[in-house]
C-alpha cells in the first residue's frame, strides 16, 4: 500500500520534511532511488541530456562503491547527488545508531546535504537527529515504476495525473523497476517538455530560497 500522492495533511504534519518546492513556475523535479547501477542509471542519463534536463539521484552507497564511473557521469553531467543510505536501509527496521553510522558511510561519497530515506521511512528519533545535518527530501508524486501489480501506462498516469509547478517525482534507476520506469520516465519527459516545462536538480539553495527558481529560468 502507497499513496501516488501525498495528502497535503501527511505534509502538514511533518513540515521539516521537503515534499515539493513552492512555485508557480513550470518546473518539475525528476528524481531518482536506489543506483547507481549499469544497467539503468546510464539510460536515463541519456535521456536527460537528450532533453537538456536536470535529475537529483539518490544513490546507495554500496552501488556508489560498485560503480563508481557512474557516480561520476551523474555529478560530471551537472546533477545533484542525494544520500540513500548506505546498505538501503529501513529505519523504521533499524536501531538508531546503526542507522546513523549508514547515513554517514554514504556521506562520505555522495558529499551531499541532500537525504532522502530508504522506503520514506524515519523513526522519529531518526528524523529529529538527521534533518539538524540534511534536507530530508520526500516527495509529492509516486510513479509506482516499482510495483509489479500496474502497467507502464498506470505508471505514466500517477506521474500525469499528480504532477504539478514545483512537484518533486520518484523514479527509480533500479533493475526492479524495468521497462515501468523508462517508458513512464521517457513520457514524462516528452509530454512535460510541450507543455513547456523545464526539468532542474534539487539543491540547497532552491529549497531554502524557492523564488531562485525565478531569477535563474
């Protein structure tokens, strides 16, 4: 059970999370869970150079470790690197401690402010601790590319249906997410592009000072 959108009440309720970005502007911000890996990360790299758009990848530490060179083509690219943990790990499954140790093995090579919690979940403990060190990036839009049970069509309407100026978009560049993920990413790209929107990466910057978004379009 997910929610391709998330109700304005579960962000009200966790204001010191980052679910969207406040503009009216036509903008979305694609991002990416769980690589990088060789077998999906490099295409969609492609394709956002192919549009000239910008993506923010959350990465896995260990696949950081295992592919390296890809982790390199995302920042040399000129897109934003987000802390995924290192092992992909469940908070709500994990004690305090070893959690944070995870977090800070994946910082060490992402070198980012940017975290984003494997699953969206945080024991309180966790999210009390981690957002005085990082922007804890959640989302307002699910693609669901990783569900088994909806089509790659189902998969483009969550993204059609739920997307707004300033919407933050999960995607992942995982093998679990397949044929789903390119085909709904690839639409989303076409589709948003003749609507005239523009793709950027998350920083710090935008999600402190949104109104940047203005002066650099």
């Amino acid at each position: 059970m997910y929610l391709v959108r998330t109700p304005q009440l579960i962000q009200n309720l966790f204001p010191n999370f980052n679910w969207k970005v406040s503009t009216d502007d036509p903008v979305l911000y694609l991002t990416f869970d769980d690589g990088p890996i060789p077998e999906q990360t490099p295409w969609v790299l492609d394709q956002l150079a192919e549009y000239g758009a910008k993506a923010t990848f959350f990465c896995v530490g260990d696949n950081i470790r295992k592919h390296p060179e890809i982790f390199d083509r995302i920042i040399d690219e000129g897109h934003q690197a987000g802390n995924h943990t290192y092992h992909h790990l469940n908070g709500w499954a994990t004690e305090n401690i070893p959690y944070f140790h995870d977090v800070r093995h994946c910082a060490k090579q992402v070198k980012t402010e940017l975290f984003r919690p494997p699953y969206g979940k945080l024991r309180p403990r966790q999210a009390q601790f981690l957002q005085r060190h990082y922007h804890i990036i959640m989302w307002d839009v699910l693609s669901g590319d990783f569900d088994p049970r909806i089509t790659q069509e189902q998969c483009l309407e969550n993204v059609t249906t739920n997307a707004r100026p300033g919407s933050i978009i999960v995607f992942h560049d995982s093998i679990k997410a397949g044929g789903k993920m390119r085909y709904a990413f690839s639409e989303t790209l076409r589709i948003y592009s003749d609507l005239g929107y523009r793709f950027e990466a998350l920083s710090p910057e935008v999600l402190q000072k949104p109104e940047l978004l203005r002066q650099s379009a």
